[in-house]
C-alpha cells in the first residue's frame, strides 16, 4: 500500500465530458483530450477557454475517440485519434499537416531485426490502418512515438520517409511491452513507456533499445506518465509518484478526489491534475 503526502487539490476550468489526456506547452497552456466530446480543448493556465478542435466524425479535422494529445512546442499540436486508428497533427492556426494510419496487424517474425515493416500513408495497403493509438508522443528531431493498444506495442516513425519501427516487441527481451498505456519523451531523447503490465515505467533510448525499468512492479495501475521539469511523474488512480530521471524517487503524492486520475502536467512549484471531468490544482511544498 502506497503512503505519501497528502495534498489539497482544487479545482478549476471547464467540465469535461470524458477527458483521457492532458499535456501543457512551454507557454503554459493546458490541452486536454476530451473523449466524450470528440474534441482537443486548449485553455490557458488559469483555464480559461483558447480553442476548440475536432468534433464526432472520420473525415479530416474530426475526431473519434482521442485519447492523447501532445503539443510539442505549442507550434505542432499531434493528437491520437483513437477511434479512428490514426494520428492527425495540426498547426498552431489548426491547418492540418499531417494524418498517419496506425497500423495493427504487424507480424515480427517477417521483420528485419530493426522492426522496420514499411512506410505509414493514406492508402488502403494490408500493412496500414486498423490499429488504436492510445497515446503519443513527438521529438523535437521529427521522430514521432505512439502506443498502439490491440497489439501492445509503441510504435516509432522516422522523421523523412516516416517507415515504422516497432519499440517494446517480442524481440526486446526484458523490454517486451505487456500493457502500455502512456508515454514521455526525455530530453535526452530516452523514451519512457508506463506499462500497466509490469506495474512500471521501461525506459528506451532514442533509437527504441531496452534500458531500464524504473518503479518495476510499484506502479500498480498506472495510467499515463508525463515528464514535468527534470522529473518524471508516474499517475496511479489515486497518488502521484515523482522520481528523477535517473531513476531515484523523490516523492510519494495522495490526492482525495471524487475521481480517479488520468494525466497530470506542471511547472516547478505545482502540478495540474486531470480526471474524467475536472482539472485540479495544487502547490508542491
């Protein structure tokens, strides 16, 4: 049983229908996917209301199902769109730029060591579409991380030709995903997978190799893990875990709140929270 410090939370912003996934940029604005609605809501800090993206459908700009958002610099803003098996990314003046079919049906014994199975595009090809990408994540070298949840897998497209590489798969020995649910990129370009399966976060390098396994069989029920200054922030139902990124914890956070948690993001001295339907704020002491 998880003992932390107990912290006061309270709440602020709009109510959310079924809000999966928060993330922040380096402005500070808060985007939140909110799957009930269809949408990706961007507020400010103090949440008040900047923009409104998506809305029910399969066509472009439409959304079904989002379940991670991910706004890089505030320049690019990537959304999982879940429903649909793809991921549509979209300037900061909402122009699409780019939609990438996630793929499912991957069989690793037909794949080179690399895990590399082929280019991601609009086509109706066997090898494309079909997947849910439940979370992602972008690096600033043009790399683009998604977990793909009916295989269990993260997949990884290169930045020019956008070919897919598999990260966590049968292959990777100890770094074989069970159940990924979130993930992070570090600065140094490692990439932290939170995996319900092993009760942990595994930890890869730029290029998708097996690492490390930080909070191994502790992190029961993790739902996201999300990168807040130099520490990493696993989310349980009901605690915050912070740890260096170095693998070190520091802290053990407990919130009594009417809903389970979902995401969180932050600056140094605070944290905002997320469950399904409300944010919430609390000061770090």
């Amino acid at each position: 049983m998880l003992v932390g410090d107990t912290l006061d939370a309270q709440p602020f912003g709009p109510v959310f229908e079924d809000a999966r996934a928060l993330a922040s940029d380096p402005a500070g604005r808060l985007y939140i996917a909110d799957a009930g609605a269809a949408t990706v809501v961007t507020l400010t800090p103090e949440g008040l209301p900047l923009n409104r993206l998506g809305g029910p459908g399969t066509g472009d700009y439409a959304l079904l199902d989002p379940a991670d958002v991910d706004p890089t610099n505030g320049l690019v803003l990537t959304i999982a769109d879940a429903g649909n098996g793809r991921i549509q990314r979209f300037s900061n003046d909402d122009r699409l730029l780019e939609t990438l079919r996630v793929p499912s049906n991957l069989d690793e014994t037909d794949l080179p060591r690399s895990g590399r199975f082929g280019v991601a595009d609009d086509g109706d090809d066997a090898e494309t579409g079909g997947g849910r990408p439940i979370a992602v994540a972008s690096a600033v070298t043009g790399e683009l991380f998604a977990v793909e949840e009916l295989r269990g897998v993260v997949l990884r497209w290169g930045d020019q030709d956008r070919s897919v590489h598999i990260v966590g798969g049968l292959e990777a020995g100890d770094g074989t995903l069970r159940e990924p649910v979130g993930l992070a990129l570090g600065p140094d370009g490692r990439l932290f997978v939170a995996d319900r399966g092993h009760a942990a976060v595994l930890v890869y390098d730029a290029f998708g190799s097996y690492l490390r396994r930080i909070a191994d069989g502790v992190a029961r029920d993790i739902r996201t893990v999300a990168i807040v200054g130099d520490r990493l922030v696993l989310v349980l139902p009901r605690h915050i875990l912070v740890y260096g990124l170095d693998g070190r914890q520091r802290r053990v956070l407990a919130f009594d709140l009417p809903e389970p948690l979902g995401g969180v993001a932050g600056a140094e001295d605070g944290l905002t929270l997320l469950t399904a339907t409300r944010l919430y704020q609390t000061a770090l002491r």
